[in-house]
C-alpha cells in the first residue's frame, strides 16, 4: 500500500544500484575512452541459430552505437511490445556500453536489480567502482534499462509532487479503516499508472525482459549470453536460462533470489534478515565512537525501536518543511544496511534522529528513491517495481490474509517488520492480472552458471543463494562471509579475483569455495 509499503520497495533493490547512487552523489569524474578499433561482429547466422522465423529481424536489426556520456556509447534495441503479437506494437529497450575493442571477448550484460533498477545508469555511473579493470578490458560491458525501467518504455504513474506527497503519506497499521483507505488510494494509483504508461504496463513481465535480453545478446554479436546479475537481475538471468538454456555464455548471479519462494515468502525472509543485520549495525555501533545508542546489542536495539515507534506516533518534520512519516523514516534506515561500508552513515543519521531532527535520514530516504535535492525524481524505480512485481507475483492481497501475514512480519522482525506489511495491496486492483508463476528454475542443459551469496546479506538471504545453487542443474555456489547485499564490486579481493577467472579463462571456483 502507498507509503507503507515503500521499505519493502526498497528491500529488492540491489546493492549494485545503491552504490552506483552513491557514486551519482559523490562524483567520479570518470572518463572512458572508447578504443578505436571494436571487434568484429558476430555471423548473423550464428547468433539467430533457432530463433523463430519471425523474430529474426529483430535480432539481425541494424543498431547504432553512438558516443554519449562519459565516453561510452548509447543505443536503442527495437523488441515486441508484446512476443505473443510479433507484428504488433514495437518498444525501445535502451543499452549503453562500454568498449573493450578487438581483443574482447564478447560482451556482459549486467543488471542490478530492483525489479525498476536501471543498468544503464549503473555503467554510466559505476563503470569504474563496480567492475574491475580486469573485466573492462576482457569484455564490452553492457547496461541496459529492462522494459519499464527509466529509459525503456517507461511506466509512468506520478509527478515528482505526486511523489513528494506519497512519501509523506502515512496509515494507522491497527486501523481496518485506515487499511482500506491505503487500499483504496492504492486502486487509484493503478489506474494513474494505467493511464498515463499505456499499454506497456501489461507487458513489463520478467519473462518478456528475459525474452529482450536475447535479442540483445544478438545485437551485441554474441552467440552466448554472458551475463553478470545483481538481487532481482538474478531471477531475471535465472528466467532467461530457464527460456535459453542453450545459450548461456558465463552466468554470474550475485545475491540471489529464489524463483521458488512467492511474493510472501519473500517479504518474510528479507524481513528476518534485515533484523539480524539491525543487531550486526548495533554491535557494530556499540563498538565505535559516537553511537547514539547505548548498553547491550538488545539494549540498543530496544532503544532503535523505541525511536522507530515514536517516529510512528508524532513524524517528525524535516527542515525543508517536508513530513517524514514511519515508512519514509524506515525506508531511509534501510539504506545505509545494504552495504556496511555506509554503517558511519547510519550511524550520523541516527545520532540527529535522536535529536529530533530527521534531515539525515530524509536524505537517506530520497537516495533510496531517486529524488535530488531540487526535489526532481532521477528515475522511475518505485513505479516499475510495482509494476513488474504486480505481474511477476500472485500475491495476497484481501485485509485478513495481509493481517495475518502482517503479524507473521512482526515475528520475525520486531524492529521493522510491521512497516513492511500490507504490501499486496498495491496490486489489488491492477489494471493486469499477474502471468508470473513462481516454481524453481532448472536450465537443464545450460552451460556452469556461478551462483554467490552473502552470509550477512539482509535483502536476499543467504539460504535463497544455496536454494538457487540447488535448483539450477549447472550452478556452482561462492560464499562471500559478511555484511551487506550483494558481493561483487563491494571490495573483497577474493570474490573479485573468483569472478574475474570465471568470466576470462572459465575457472569455476571449486565447490564449498568461501570467501571472507
């Protein structure tokens, strides 16, 4: 439901794009040149080899790149709006990259999540902090915005008041009343989405994005589908495997999520382990200079919830004259967890909300939603989330079975899990009905697919890494030992090094491989 619901909007997003926001924040100035001679493409006979006749156009179309930002270069992928209608209407999928020139080996596609996160802005932005040397020079690096998602056919429901003003909104959780009034604000959002994206809102599935992702593996000249993905982009390269098994390349998914588990599932899982990443930050707090909490790891968490909840009781209004209601308040907490590199961030905002002042955790909030200090919405996220996830997922969704869910949530997160309740009612009544259906992912026949997970990783948790390592037939699990989402690009020297093997000379890490 609007506001409510927006921290559990948050907890699918990737720590890839949570980085690549802080790298928008802080600047690069990164520059990449491209080289000048680009590898020769690809036998288009090679890369159609049983693609059905009348898709071929689309995956022999003429594409061209051209220089834009930082030096990389831009394109736009003409893909079926709908692939059960070739002939019919026609979208732009939007691919930026970069060029490792003749000596490539053939190109990455990378996602980081979301689902609504944009791959585009995260090479644009994080070419450099994300990906190392190594890989740049080996292989083209591709961004691209999913179906949906900010450049792509974009679903567009509200203005950046709009937005401002839903941030700002709040419901009594204890109140039926107040619950159906969310539900019935909800019903009017969808039908803003509705009419202002168009047709396309019906067609954002991750099955169809799979489906675009295969037409640019053509585009690109590959034959195989080499691909790094982040959270959600691990379902998505782990759907486009299901669909292609035959065309994997080298697979990388990092932070996985499993396609087993259902919209609830999902919720409940990350639910107990932002918890136990809650109790990971206060050690953590405890043992450094200026934590605003004080005693015992349980003492200081008390205390956190003791804030949360007066936050819920009186919000708090920030120095810009905007409200900031419980579930902006969470959301902002929530983003500082996904790596512990910004555990000093948190533990800045925490030290002025305890003061009274909720500015810093504002800020966190609008980095988490895309919004800048001139109050402009960067990008589409919170939108498309909702929009992919409505026909990825059945979800619950009538008051007494989101109730009962609500109060499985507070079990297992007593910090936070009551503001993370209620989410089902943002697609009560969409316009679509969903066509996800959620069931493991095998891939029989797919080349050796790295799976890594991330012991402490509060947004996909670890065991969705092992039970997708368990389902895909050829994976392979790396183990990173630590905090935070996600592993690739966040430091470690091993996890890089594993990576970096497995998509140059094809060293899978040996099983039970952990790094720490």
């Amino acid at each position: 439901m609007p506001s409510t619901s927006r921290p559990a909007s948050q907890l699918r997003h990737s720590a890839a794009a949570v980085l690549a926001a802080v790298v928008l924040l802080l600047g690069t100035g990164c520059s990449v040149i491209a080289p000048e001679q680009p590898r020769e493409p690809a036998d288009p006979a090679k890369v159609t080899d049983g693609v059905a006749e009348e898709l071929v156009p689309f995956y022999t179309q003429d594409v061209d790149w051209k220089q834009c930002e930082n030096g990389l270069e831009c394109a736009d992928i003409e893909v079926p709006l709908d692939y059960a209608d070739v002939g019919g209407e026609k979208i732009k999928i939007a691919a930026i990259r970069s060029d490792a020139g003749g000596s490539a080996q053939g190109s990455i596609l990378v996602n980081p999540g979301g689902p609504g996160a944009s791959g585009y802005d995260l090479l644009r932005d994080g070419l450099q902090t994300m990906f190392s040397e190594q890989l740049r020079s080996e292989y083209d690096l591709v961004g691209f915005d999913p179906r949906g998602v900010q450049r792509s056919a974009p679903v567009t429901c509200q203005t950046d008041a709009e937005r401002d003003e839903a941030r700002q909104t709040d419901y009594n959780r204890d109140s039926d009343a107040d619950i159906e009034r969310a539900i019935d604000d909800a019903a009017r959002l969808a039908a803003q989405c509705a009419e202002k994206t168009g047709p396309v809102l019906g067609h954002v599935d991750t099955v169809s994005a799979a489906k675009d992702m295969d037409i640019l593996r053509a585009v690109v000249g590959d034959e195989k589908l080499n691909y790094l993905g982040f959270s959600y982009g691990t379902f998505l390269g782990a759907t486009y495997a299901g669909l292609f098994p035959e065309r994997i390349g080298r697979m990388v998914l990092d932070g996985a999520l499993d396609p087993a588990l259902s919209n609830e599932q999902v919720t409940l899982g990350q639910a107990a382990a932002f918890e136990d990443a809650i109790h990971a930050y206060a050690a953590y707090c405890l043992d450094n200079d200026g934590c605003p909490m004080s005693g015992s790891v349980d003492n200081a968490v008390d205390q956190l919830r003791d804030l949360i909840r007066s936050v819920e009781e009186s919000p708090l209004t920030a120095p810009d004259g905007r409200l900031v209601p419980v579930g902006t308040f969470v959301s902002g907490m929530l983003v500082p967890l996904y790596d512990d590199a910004s555990w000093p961030v948190l533990t800045q905002a925490l030290t002025t909300a305890f003061r009274g002042d909720p500015s810093s955790m504002l800020l966190l909030a609008d980095a988490g939603a895309g919004r800048d200090q001139d109050g402009h919405y960067t990008n589409n996220t919170t939108d498309a989330f909702t929009a992919i996830n409505c026909l990825d997922y059945p979800m619950v969704s009538d008051l007494a079975g989101m109730r009962q869910d609500a109060k499985e949530l507070e079990q297992a997160s007593p910090t936070i899990g009551r503001y993370l309740a209620f989410g089902g009612a943002n697609c009560r009544d969409w316009p679509y009905e969903p066509t996800g259906e959620r069931a493991p992912i095998h891939a029989e026949g797919a080349a050796p697919i790295l799976v890594v997970g991330t012991t402490g990783d509060p947004a996909t948790p670890y065991e969705w890494a092992e039970s997708m390592a368990s389902e895909l037939q050829s994976a392979t699990l790396l183990t990173y030992e630590g905090e935070g989402h996600t592993a690739y690009g966040r430091g470690n020297t091993c996890i890089r090094e594993a990576v970096d093997s497995y998509f140059t000379d094809g060293t899978m890490p040996a099983e039970g491989k952990v790094c720490s």
